[in-house]
C-alpha cells in the first residue's frame, strides 16, 4: 500500500550532508524521500553512507547541513522533542547478538518501545502488557515464548524475530531496517525478509531498507537509492535501476560477488565493462569530479575535474535520476 501522489513523505532528507570530525564525509548531498505506506532501499557497498542515513532516521545524529523532514515538519531535537518521532519509528538492526540486551528478559525486551513511549506499564494492568507482548511475538513466529527467557536462550533468527517484536508492538507508521539478515544464516534469511514484507503490507508501514545487495533489494522494495562514498548516485523504480542501471557504479554492484558480512564485501572482477576490483574505499575519488571517477571504466578527463550533473528521466515503471556523464544506455 503506498500513498497516493502528494502525500508528504513521512521521512525526507533533503540534500542532506554528514562530516564527521576529522573531516569524513559520511554524506554528501543526499536526496531521498519514503511515502507512507512505501518501502524504499538503500544499497551500497561499506562505507557508503547507509547506515549514517539510518541514524539520521532514527534522530540518533544531526546533519552538518540540509533538512531532514518527518510527515513535513522539521525533525524534532533532543530527547523529548524526539520522543513523538520515536513512537513513531520502529528499527530493526543488523546483529541481533548486540541490539538485545543479554540482561534483560523478553518481556521487557518487546514492551520497551511501550514503555519509553509512556503509553503502558503505569496505566496498564502488568497481565495485559504480557498480553500484548505474547501477542506479538506470535505474530513474529515466536508463540508461547517464555516472556521470562533471556535472549540468549534463541539463535541469530531467533533473536531477529524478537527484535522485530519490539520494533512493532508500537504500531509504528515506519520500520527501518539496516541490514537484518546479513548476520543471519542463509537458511532463516528469507524467513526474516518475508516477515517483514508481511508485516509492512498487513500495517500499511513504510519500510526503509539497508542492503549491500541490489538483488535482495529488488526483491523487497519498490524504489532504490543506489549509495557511492556518501552520494546516492542512481535513484528510482527497484526492478529498473537493477536490471537495466544507468550509472556505471549500479552496474558493479549488480555483478558483485555477494557476500554476507561487511568485512568481507569486495565488487567482483568485473568481465567486459565493469569497474575495477577494489575494497571499499580503494581508488581515489575526487571531490571535484565524479565520486566514482577512480574506479570507473567510462571515465573521460572531464569525469576527474567536472561534477555530473543529476540527470531526471521518466520511465514506465517510475521517475530515475542518475549522476553520470556517460551513462550505461540499454
Ligand atoms: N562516528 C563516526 N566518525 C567518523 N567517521 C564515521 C563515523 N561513522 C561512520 N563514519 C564513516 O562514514 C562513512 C560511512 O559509514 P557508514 O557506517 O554509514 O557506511 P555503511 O554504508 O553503513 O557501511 P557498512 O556496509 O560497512 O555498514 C565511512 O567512511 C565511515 O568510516
Ligand atoms: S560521470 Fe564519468 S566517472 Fe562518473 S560514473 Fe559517469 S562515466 Fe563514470
Ligand atoms: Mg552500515
């Protein structure tokens, strides 16, 4: 379910940039909006950007610059301007092992989000918390859990059902999810993807979601924000950019090797055409020119002194913008 055309985006970031001390930039310009009811991707590979566009999300940091929207208005500051945002926005992160804390009891775990919202707990009867609590964690494929256990008592998918538990018992209008699966084994990764995509179309509930996989992607959101060293470089429909990318960086990653955990993400060799192998950061990008210049198998002298311009084209399917001088025609 999205929202009709015109319906302010319930989370915008509008040319948004993030410098860290020491003078990393961690976003350069970024441009991107969720409708309500949405589910919006974002991919890249480490180092790109994506998980500093979800702590921006979550009020956790400031933008250096630009404007950060939620439903229209300015994001609120500090911790009770926050605490309405908050409510409003579930997160599920990427290691389970670290998001849940050991001491706690599963109870207490899943009514968090109730808790600090101050809507249960004093007004309501402790049985009818349990209540709600069981009743979430049957809905994430966890019935009859023992609201007394630790976390540790449940494996890695296991604890991710637990933390999309107490992501939704608030009812939230989003849910951010900043690579839940990638710690996951194989088997239950897609166990983990469906529930979300379930639980994002029964609720009406925007979906931001972090991949270094466009595949994955493609197959979990509607539109896509393709993320290089900090800039999104290609942007639209999810099925589009993936199968038919402009920029020459989509491409790379559509033939990377895919690999599960952040330390061990490289973009593959690629054959005719592809950009050059590197890690993450390798190959020198110029803040002048195109970010991708160093890596690019299409650059041209203009690529290292000029910044390309975002070019906006209709599609079918759905508007795309890329930033590329030579970009991949199909
Ligand atoms: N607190 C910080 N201080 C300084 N630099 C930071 C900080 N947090 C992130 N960065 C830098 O900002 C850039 C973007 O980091 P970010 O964590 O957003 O990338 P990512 O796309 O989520 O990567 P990954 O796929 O590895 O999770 C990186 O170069 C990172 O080193
Ligand atoms: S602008 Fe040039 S360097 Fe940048 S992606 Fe396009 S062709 Fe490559
Ligand atoms: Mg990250």
């Amino acid at each position: 379910m999205t929202a009709p055309p015109g319906t302010p985006a319930v989370i915008g970031f509008e040319h948004v940039s993030k410098v860290y001390r020491g003078g990393r930039v961690a976003l350069d310009d970024v441009t991107f909006s969720l409708p309500p009811g949405g589910r919006l991707g974002l991919v890249g590979e480490s180092g790109s950007g994506k998980t500093t566009c979800v702590r921006l999300a979550l009020g956790l940091e400031r933008p250096s610059s630009g404007r950060l929207t939620f439903r229209s208005d300015p994001y609120p500051r500090g911790r009770r301007g926050l605490r309405p945002l908050r409510r409003q926005v579930g997160f599920v992160l990427q290691d389970p092992y670290d998001s849940l804390d050991p001491r706690m009891r599963l109870g207490e775990i899943v009514a968090e989000p109730l808790r600090s919202a101050g809507r249960a707990v004093p007004g309501r009867a402790p049985g009818e918390v349990a209540g709600l609590v069981a009743g979430q964690l049957a809905a994430v494929g966890l019935p009859g859990a023992d609201l007394r256990a630790h976390p540790s008592r449940y494996s890695g998918g296991g604890r991710q059902r637990i933390a999309i538990a107490r992501a939704l018992i608030g009812s939230p209008a989003v849910l951010i999810c900043d690579e839940p699966t990638s710690s996951l084994d194989v088997s239950v990764q897609s166990q983990i993807v469906n529930l979300l995509l379930e639980a994002s179309r029964e609720r009406g509930l925007a979906l931001l979601f972090v991949s270094h996989d466009l595949d994955l992607i493609g197959r979990i959101t509607e539109t896509v924000a393709v993320m290089y060293r900090g800039r999104v470089v290609e942007a639209g429909p999810a099925q589009l950019v993936r199968s038919a990318p402009r920029h020459p960086y989509t491409r790379a990653l559509h033939d990377a090797v895919p690999a599960s955990h952040p330390r061990e993400r490289r973009l593959a060799r690629p054959s005719a055409g592809g950009a050059a192998a590197g890690g993450a950061l390798a190959g020198g990008a110029s803040r002048s020119g195109c970010v991708f210049a160093g890596r690019c198998p299409r650059a041209t002298p203009r690529c290292h002194s000029e910044r390309p311009p975002t070019v906006r084209e209709q599609s079918p399917e759905g508007p795309r913008t890329y930033d590329c001088f030579h970009p991949i025609s199909s």
